[in-house]
C-alpha cells in the first residue's frame, strides 16, 4: 500500500501531530486511520471541551473539526483556538451542500473546510497543504518585505503599503478564497503571486488568466480540459487551467468578464471542488486555491445581473484592496527609483529624477497606476539627455476633469480629446498595455492607435 507522505519544512516542529475533533465515532476512526497513514501523530476528541485538554497538553500542527458537535459547533472551537493559539491553521468539515457554513468557516479565519462525505484525497491534499505553512518568523518576514532572492516584492513604506503587506502575510496562511480589488495597474497580479508564494502552495504551480481573453466557447475547454474526441480536432486528451494549477493557485483575472453560463460551472467547480472534462463520463477532484481580481466593482455588477450573486458570495469570503498609485505619494520615491534602477539594468547608472519632476510625479493621479508610471519613466529615459530626468521628460497629460459635467464644460476639440484619452487608456489597461490588442479592442488599426498616441502625447 501506498502511503502519502507529509513535505517535511524543517525539524522544528517533529513529529508532525493532528487534532480530530468529531463526535461520530466511524468518522473519527476514519479520519484518524487516513492521517496515521501519512506519518503523523493523531489524537481524536468527541467534544469541544476534550479537544481543549487535548490542546492544553499537546502541540498540534493542525486541528481538523466537525461543525456540529455535541457541546458546541465548528466556529466556536475556531475562534477559542485562533484567540488562544493564534496561527494554528484549523480546517472545518460541513455537512454536504452546506455553503454557508463553509464560507462563514473561512471567513471566521478558517485554513479550509472538507464537505461530507469526506474525499480521502481531498483530505490528504488539505492536511500537506496545512503542513507547509510558514513559520510565524517566516511570516513576519513577508510582512517586512525581507523574501527570497528572486521573488517578487510589493514595494512601499507608506501605512497604507505596510497594511497591504501585512493583510498578504495573513492570508496566505489560509486557503479561503481571495477577491483583489483596485484600479487597473495597481499591482493586483503581483499580490496574488505573493499570496501564492508566501504561501504553503508557494512550490506549485500558479496559472494566472485573463477571464476577458478567452473566446467564450472555448471557455469550458481551456478551464477544464477536454477528452479525446470530444470535438471536432479534440485529437488527444488536454489539461485545462485547473488540472494545470494542480496543488496550487489558479489566478482568474478579470473575474467579472466571465459569461454568465461559464460563472455557473465555475461556481460547481469550487463547491464540490470536483472538475468534469468536455466529453468525460466523471469527474475528478481538483486541489487548487481561487484567487480571483477585477478593476470593476463586483457588487454593482451582482446588481446590474451582470455576475452571479451567489458566485460572488464564494468569490468574495475576504477582500483584499490593492491602493491607487495617488494613495501612496510617499512611495512614489522608491517606486520610481527602482523601476529606473531595472530599466538602466545592472551595469548602467540609472538617471536620477529632479526635485520638480519627483514632485510633478507625486501631484500627478496616474489613472493607470504602476504600469502607466513604467511606461512614462521609460519614456522619460529615452528623451533626457543628461543624467537627469526633468518635468519636460515625464509628459505628463494634463489633469482632466472626472466628471461629465465639467467635460462638456471644455472646449470642443479638448472634450473630445478628453473622451479619446480615457477610452485609449481603457483599451491599454484592459490588455496590460498591449497595444496590438488594444488597437483591435477599438476597433482600429494598430497605425491609427499609435497616430492617435502620438496626437494626444500618450506615446
């Protein structure tokens, strides 16, 4: 027989002991044979009040609990155990169907929840998953920005950016969904990489997709694959995004751009976390975390029908808000210093920026955030002469008006120019700056996009 074996972090915390706590005998007996299988210590509790000696006594690297139990529930051993032992990682297991209980689990702090009956495989998926937290010094390390060489990091040292990280650090020890909110460019696929990365899903695999790129009826293939034969030029079994992000993290960028048909499967997918390729007979589960992002509001679109109101309730357990660019003018120094340094790359002395353009830089709104301050900085090291970047160089647009009203009030070659500006700028941040696509997504050629960027001082 087979025995799945625990990844081992370090020698720490030896030997590896989980907490069952379930006032059904079969289940316990169950649950305990499955975790002995894969190496761990195991103590089993009927009831809240034994699991909190068992507590009181033992070191546990995980605590998995019932949600009905006979002197209490699942939420109340939850928050007696993060109260009492913050950072123990506690998974819930819910009746089957139970939604509410599962998200009102995870947004309580839970690690995870497992639906009745239990999938074995499922379990051994959650339980390595929990066994590959970080440390708590770990953990204070991501809050500090002190990573690895070589991963990314969220840069800033404004309360603001120091909350984010801090807010990061936290939910990556959990396996709740995660809903990104911000304006485009204001880094939300690098804080899911982060939450991947700081994460115990940190060594698998994270498939990040742009839900507004896909073709809507290729949309259930690309997500969950397809068999052979399945369709006309189906000629080989395929992988889909979430076979690909197996034991990891599947990123769905641009969430609200799913079509109401594919929001349904999507919402079945992470319910039953069980996935049925086009043409299969069976579905098969599926282990990946849900980080999900959009620079729309998803309540106004729950509103307006545009979005499943109960896929948004599984979507949106916790929020995460990536600040604006103009929220955060004191790290515009740093910002902008080390997207110099990149750009000059390692043997070339990067321009330093004068006071007055630091200043123009930091007074500016930046409607499209990281990414637009890149492109202007690139830009402005292109047109210095010197070993200075001047206001000159920037080119910054002129501060137009927010609202219609004060639009209509312009000139009409302004208002125009105004109008043009802000539908160019959409096209640009709904594909990341790619100006190829963007050019298609107006529907104009991509010599009239880049006359029209000359024209208006974009380029």
């Amino acid at each position: 027989m087979n025995r799945t074996l625990p990844v081992s972090r370090n020698n720490e915390e030896q030997p590896r002991r989980v907490l069952v706590v379930d006032d059904e005998a079969d289940i316990r007996e169950l649950l305990v044979m499955t975790l002995q299988r894969m190496g761990l210590d195991v103590d089993a509790a009927a009831s809240t009040f034994e699991a909190e000696q068992y507590l009181h006594k033992n070191y546990y690297n995980l605590c998995l609990t019932d949600m009905r139990l006979p002197d209490g529930d699942g939420l109340g051993f939850l928050e007696y155990v993060t109260k009492n032992y913050p950072g123990k990682p506690v998974a819930v297991i819910t009746a089957y169907g139970s939604a509410e209980n599962a998200v009102a689990a995870l947004k309580a702090g839970a690690f995870d929840y497992l639906s009745k009956p239990v999938s074995l495989a499922q379990l051994r998926a959650l339980v390595n998953s929990a066994l590959k937290l970080p440390s708590s010094s770990q953990s204070r390390k991501i809050e500090e920005n002190q990573t690895a060489v070589g991963q990314p990091v969220l840069l800033g040292n404004s309360p603001l950016m120091l909350q984010t990280r801090q807010m990061i650090a936290k939910l990556a020890r959990s396996q709740a969904p995660i809903h990104i909110s911000g304006e485009s460019g204001s880094g939300k696929e690098l804080a899911a990489r982060l939450l991947h990365l700081d994460g115990p899903r940190g060594d698998a695999p994270f498939v990040a997709v742009n839900c507004g790129a896909i073709p809507e009826n290729l949309m259930e293939s690309e997500f969950f694959g397809y068999k052979k034969g399945a369709f006309t030029g189906a000629n080989q079994d395929k992988e889909g995004f979430f076979q690909a992000a197996a034991g990891g993290t599947l990123f769905l960028d641009e969430v609200a751009d799913l079509p109401l048909p594919m929001q349904v499967k999507l919402l079945r997918v992470i319910q039953e976390k069980m996935v049925r390729k086009v043409g299969a007979t069976q579905e098969e589960p599926v282990d990946v975390r849900i980080i999900s992002a959009t620079h729309q509001d998803l309540t106004l679109c729950v509103e307006s029908g545009k979005f499943r109101q109960d896929l948004f309730y599984r979507l949106n357990v916790i929020v995460l808000k990536m600040p604006a660019l103009r929220e955060i003018p004191d790290d515009i120094p740093l910002l902008a210093g080390e997207m110099l340094k990149k750009m000059a790359g390692l043997n070339t002395e990067p321009p330093k920026l004068s006071l007055a353009a630091l200043k123009d830089l930091q007074e500016y709104d930046f409607p499209g955030n990281v990414r637009e301050m890149e492109n202007i900085l690139e830009r402005a090291m292109a047109l210095t002469t010197g070993g200075e970047i001047c206001p000159e160089d920037l080119q910054l647009a002129a501060k137009q008006p927010k609202d219609m009203a004060q639009m209509k009030s312009l000139p009409l070659q302004e208002y125009l120019d105004a109008v043009e500006k802000e539908a160019i700028l959409e096209a640009l941040e709904k594909t990341r700056f790619n100006k190829t696509a963007a050019a298609k997504l107006l529907g104009i050629t991509f010599r009239a996009l880049r006359y029209r960027l000359e024209r208006l001082g974009m380029d």
